[in-house]
C-alpha cells in the first residue's frame, strides 16, 4: 500500500468510492432479478456465483478465482431448459450514451465466466448511474460463447503463469486498472505521469 499512498493516494480514494457505488448497484439489481424469479415459476435465479478450482474443472486447470454476478436457469415443464448468465457494469450517463456494444475486454472476462461455469449465454447488463436505463438482453449485449477468444484468453494465462513461475515481467499493458494498482508507484506508468493542472473554485478561496 505504500506505493499508493506515496503517489495516487486521492486517486485511489475516488476509485474506491466508485467501487462502493458498483457493488451497491450489483446488489440492488441482483435483489430485482430474485424478486422477479420468485413471482414466476419458469426463472431460477443465483448471484454471486464463486469460480475456483474447488467448483469447477477449468478453474482447476488455469487456477482461476473469481465470481460471476449471477446465473438465470429458465425452465420448462419445471425442468432446466437454458442457463444464462449475468455479468453487471455501471458506466456514467456519458459513456453509456456512446455504448454500442460490449467493451472487448468485458467479453473477455464473460468469455472467462462461461468456461468455468459451462454457460452457453452471457448478458452484459451496462447500468447508466444518471438515470438508471440498462441495455438490452439482446445483442450485442447478449452473446454466445466462442471458442476461438476462449482459447487466446487460455494462451494469455498460461503465458502469465509461466511469466510467475520463470520471474519474468511480462510485456507493459497500461489502463484504468493503474490508478489503483499497489505497484504504480513502482511501475511509474505512463499513463499516471500526465500533469494535471490545479483547479480551484472560487469557493475554495479564503474570503478576505
């Protein structure tokens, strides 16, 4: 933590507030999707579904930990007739407004979600924080899995694990994810070194 605190500590914080805002939506959207699956009978609805190497066989192999943010099981003559799943994202009003289909990196990590949990459909639900509209279950937004990106993503992770094992840093991939990394501080990312000018309202101003 150190590293944070030395260089990015205020853009650290504001990160943080943007996760707690996230999973307050995951948590109020997965609370509908339970309320509308108990008024029916043909929906069965699980959150939070757990990915490790203790549930499932892909996770084993590759050594994957995460969570899904939630399986449908539609069902017919009470039976299981399909599994989808969900995979939530909350955007600002202006991201969301230029949105016209899944970011690749998010179809990446879907991609990872159904082989693990051996789900044929993902829905990437985009939430607008400034006036609550999702996407569509429709594509782009929902996809099938494919196997060709599966089989890249799976090269990707044997080439970092091996990169663990050997000692060896891998190729630099700067992003979003270095305004809260531990080791920016380390790292010195390009992306992090951009001066910002100072801006102070007016009411920030001592008042003589």
């Amino acid at each position: 933590m150190t590293g944070v605190q030395t260089c990015a500590l205020p853009i650290y914080s504001n990160m943080l507030m943007r996760f707690r805002i996230g999973h307050a939506v995951h948590a109020m959207l997965q609370n509908d999707w339970h309320r509308i699956a108990d008024m029916t009978s043909n929906i069965d609805f699980v959150d939070e579904v757990k990915i490790s190497p203790s549930t499932s066989t892909v996770a084993k192999e590759l050594d994957i930990y995460s969570s899904s943010d939630g399986i449908f099981t539609f069902l017919k003559d009470k039976k299981p007739f399909i599994r989808v799943g969900l995979e939530i994202k909350t955007t600002s009003p202006n991201v969301f407004d230029k949105l016209n289909k899944p970011y690749p990196e998010h179809i990446e990590q879907s991609i990872m979600y159904m082989a693990c949990l051996d789900l044929p459909v993902m829905w990437l639900l985009y939430y607008n924080k400034g006036n609550s509209n999702i996407t569509t279950p429709y594509t782009p937004w929902l996809f099938q899995f494919d196997e060709r990106l599966w089989n890249r993503i799976q090269m990707r992770i044997v080439k970092a694990e091996h990169n663990a094992r050997t000692k060896q840093l891998p190729e630099r991939d700067e992003g979003m994810q270095c305004k809260w990394c531990p080791y920016a501080y380390t790292c010195q990312p390009i992306s992090l070194k951009a001066k910002r000018p100072t801006r102070i309202s007016p009411g920030m101003r001592r008042q003589s």
